[in-house]
C-alpha cells in the first residue's frame, strides 16, 4: 500500500491517544509530564506531514516554533515540579489534593 | 533487474521505512506509558528519547530534515537530559509500589478509544486533497529564509519567551520563593 497522508495522520493520532492515555492512567507527574510531550511531538508529526502533502512549508516552521515553546514550557513546568516536591515531599497526583472540595 | 533496483529505491524502501519507523514509534511510545515489566520514571525517560528519535526517522522520510535535526538535538538531547535530571534530583523510589487504579484504567481506554474513533471517523468523512507526489523540502536554507523573512516577528517573540522562561526558572528554583 502506497504511504500518503492518511498512514501518517493515523500514525500522529495514535500517538496523540497514547499520550492522552497516560496522562489519565500514570499518577506520577513526571511521567505525566512526559505523556504530555509525546502528545506534543504527535501533533507536530501531523503538522510536518500536512506540510509536506500540502506542498507548504509553513507548517515545519509552526513545528519548529512548537519546538521552541516547547522546550521553554518543559523548563519551567519541571522548575515547577522540583518546588512543589521541596514543599510535598511527592511528586504524586494522589497526594496533592489541595484543591480538592 | 536495473528496474527492479529503481523501483525498490524510488517507491518501495520509503514506503517499508516508514512502516519500520512508525511501528518502533508506537511501541516505544507504549513502553513509555504502560511498560509492564517496571514503573521507573528513567525507563520511561530512555523510551521517550527512543520514541522521538524514531519520530526524527519519520520526518526525514518527510524530507523535513532540518526539523530532525532539531527534534534530536532538542528533545532527545536537551529536554531529555533536563527530565533525568529532575527525577535525580527528586527520590521517587517509593513511586514504583502504588498500584495503577483501575478507576484510571477504565477512564483512560474509554477516552482514548472514543478519541480514536472520532479521528477514524473523521478521517474517512474529510478530503484530505493531498498531493500524489509531494515536492516539498525541509532542508535548512529554505525554512531560514522563510524565518527571517515572513516570521521574523515570531522569531524575535519566541526569543523574548525563552528570555522570560529562563528568569522564571531561577525565580522559581530559589530556596524562599518570597
């Protein structure tokens, strides 16, 4: 079977549902967090493909921007989570129930 | 035999990399979420970098070999090695112990499988009007001009908001945050 745009999309969305998946099933935040890069790479395979069978490459310089952003947000939210373990001592979902009702 | 040879060069071995590439991107990406045989958030970590640099194959395969490049050099090279270093720094040995819920299970394969099905869905639904045989190249030269030409506002906005990460992250990594 000729690969064209559909196995590419389908690929990114499996990704996309694998990291939605741990988000929701993993309780440990840095795993979360790492779930949550792996839904940010697959929507940049979907961009990068949709660029390439669209003829278009504005949407690599949208991944790259995405890359860019993302690297800033993985520093801070790690910074994040290095302070709120100095003040919980755990870095579990369970345990953080402040704002719980 | 010599159109044997071009054949396999120009539309088959592509097509089989891609498959190869694809299927060690789902299975490391599997083995990052729900590896069975351990819980370590490093094992999580090392299938995470296997992960992006088999998605580094895909984009090549998508002649986008500038963003692999930098899809290696900052994913797998420095926001990896910053998530090493924060599960150094925080002891998370207890972590291993708890049991997964199967409340969180549940929850999750519902989602992910009505997720699925609406993209499958949607997929067949659209016209996705796709070029047959694509032209574009990602090479370096091309996505640079496009980037100090018509995005080099962004490009300069993205450079303040690395600016203001890096000051938040000393502000936040300080000893009294007040």
């Amino acid at each position: 079977m000729h690969v064209g745009l559909e196995q590419y999309l389908t690929v990114s969305f499996l990704l996309f549902a694998l990291g939605l998946l741990g988000v929701i099933m993993r309780r440990n935040l840095l795993v979360i967090y790492m779930s949550l890069e792996l839904m940010l790479n697959a929507a940049n395979l979907a961009l990068v493909s949709f660029s390439r069978f669209n003829d278009n490459l504005n949407g690599q310089i949208l991944v790259f921007f995405i890359i860019t952003v993302a690297a800033a947000e993985v520093s801070v939210g790690l910074a994040l989570i290095v302070a709120l373990y100095r003040r919980r001592q755990s870095a579990h979902v369970e345990d953080l129930t402040t704002m719980k009702l | 035999m010599e159109n044997f040879q071009n054949l396999i060069s120009e539309t088959m071995l592509p097509d089989m990399m891609f498959y190869v590439f694809a299927a060690l991107t789902l299975l490391f990406g599997v083995l990052v979420v729900a590896n069975p045989f351990s819980r370590n958030p490093v094992t999580s970590a090392m299938f995470l970098v296997l992960t992006i640099i088999s998605m580094a194959g895909l984009f090549v395969l998508l002649h986008a070999f500038f963003l692999a490049a930098v899809q290696v050099i900052v994913y797998a090279g420095a926001v990896m090695v910053l998530f090493l270093f924060v599960i150094m720094l925080l002891d998370l040995k207890e972590e291993q112990h708890r049991k997964i819920k199967m409340v969180a299970i549940i929850a999750g394969l519902l989602s992910v499988g009505t997720i699925v099905a609406i993209f499958l869905k949607s997929l067949h639904a659209t016209n996705l009007n796709a070029h047959a045989s694509p032209v574009t190249e990602g090479d370096t030269a091309l996505l640079g001009k496009l980037l100090f030409s018509q995005y080099v506002l962004p490009f300069e906005v993205v450079s303040v908001l690395l600016l203001v990460a890096m000051v938040g992250v000393i502000l936040l990594s300080k000893k009294n945050l007040k």
